[in-house]
C-alpha cells in the first residue's frame, strides 16, 4: 500500500479507505482526475515547479472526523521528489517551501520534528515545543503560549485557541480555508488541482494571490500536526 494511504491514527480505515472512496465519488470525477495526474507529473525542477527558481523562501513579516481531512490531503497537490512531499505557500511578497517526511516538516524557514505527541523545532527564527494531545495541541512558540482546540462539524476541521499569542481560528475542508492565525487573516478557496487560492490580510491592505498547496504526506502526521504547521506558516506575515 502506499505509505500515504495507509491507516494512522487520525484516519483508522487510511487514505485508501472505503469511507473515503464513497466521499471523493461525490466530488465531480474532474477533481479526481485533476488531482492524480497533479501526483504523478508534479516534480521539484524544471516548468512544473510551483516557484521561479531565483524566488526564494522567506522570513518576510510575512480537523475531528477523519472522513473530512482524508478526503482533503486525498484530493491536495503533492509535489513528491523521491520520499518527500512539498508544503508551500506563496503570497505576492514571499514564498515559503517545506519539505514533509514521515515524521519531519523541513525548510530554510521551518524544522519541525515530530516524536510521538511532541514537536520540537524551530520556525521563523523562534523555538517550537508543542504537545499533541487527542483534540488538543498547546505548548510554546518562541515566548508565547500556544492552545488550540480542534473538532469536526460537517466535513470542516475547525480550530479554536490561541496562538503566536493572540487568538487564532482556522476552518479547513475540501472547499475552502479560512480563519486567522497571528496578524494574517486568510479566505481561500480550493481549486480543481487541489491548491487553495485566495487572499489574505495581515493588518495591511489585503494580497492577492495567495496560494497553499498542503501534500497528502501531512494526513499521515496527523490533525493536530497538520493544524500545528498550517499555524506557524499561516501566521507569519
């Protein structure tokens, strides 16, 4: 089976399940079509790759329910270069690239390493430590204190808590991302090759286009995790 499809904690039944074959089966089969064929020819060179190869990442001041975050990774963009997925988010003022392994987020912006319920890292120049606990995550990031709380409603993964210590509310489902993390307010909406694209406000006038492209390799971390690293890149301007 292909490790991505196989079962893990926040999704028993895995990627390849029954429960979310029936669920893709309701999206219309372009989407499908659209998303396999972004696996198989996505690579990390030449025209297919997301970035102008002179952009560079940047420090710039820049989920519940299985059923909903499966179906969502299922149908993502996947940039794979040998065993590593690709998470990137591109804003009109920086380009953010992080590779993800089965236990690891990694990036000239981000290093995050999962062990069990815990991530150590850094991210942005600040120390990461966060525990993932069931429907919960919460530790620090750099100074700040860091608690969001996560359930499924119809499909939607929402968080709810707080931080880079201010309030923080994210929505993810197959059709959209919305919510703020730090001073960055995002309204994206999902596209027929899985990115999500949109806008985003963080305290400025609003940017446009911002696109996120989340790899399937992210579900197999599990919510928590994937909620965590959405945070720390989505949050920073």
């Amino acid at each position: 089976m292909t490790p991505w499809l196989a079962p893990s904690p926040e999704c028993p039944g895995g990627l390849g399940s029954k429960a979310v074959h029936n669920a893709l089966t309701l999206r219309p089969p372009g989407n499908r079509a659209n998303a396999r064929h972004a696996l198989l020819l996505s690579t990390h060179t030449g025209a297919l790759h997301p970035y102008p190869p002179r952009m560079k990442p940047s420090y710039a001041k820049p989920l519940g329910r299985a059923l909903g975050m499966a179906a969502l990774l299922l149908l993502g963009t996947a940039t794979a270069q040998g065993d590593g997925q690709y998470l990137f988010l591109r804003t009109p003022k920086a380009a953010i690239t992080a590779r993800v392994n089965e236990d690891s987020v990694s990036g000239p912006d981000v290093q995050l390493n999962r062990d069990g319920k815990t991530v150590r890292g850094r991210a942005f120049g600040q120390t990461v430590f966060l525990g993932l606990n069931g429907q919960e995550l919460g530790g620090t990031v750099g100074s700040e204190l860091t608690r969001m709380s996560f359930e499924d409603k119809g499909g939607t993964t929402r968080a709810r808590g707080t931080f880079y210590g201010r309030l923080a509310e994210l929505n993810l489902s197959p059709e959209s991302l919305t919510g703020t993390v730090g001073r960055c307010g995002y309204d994206l909406k999902a596209t027929q090759e899985g990115s999500y694209v949109g806008s985003r406000s963080c305290g400025g006038s609003p940017e446009r286009p911002v696109t996120l492209e989340i790899p399937p390799a992210l579900a197999k971390q599990g919510t928590a995790m994937t909620l965590a690293t959405l945070a720390l890149i989505l949050g920073t301007p």
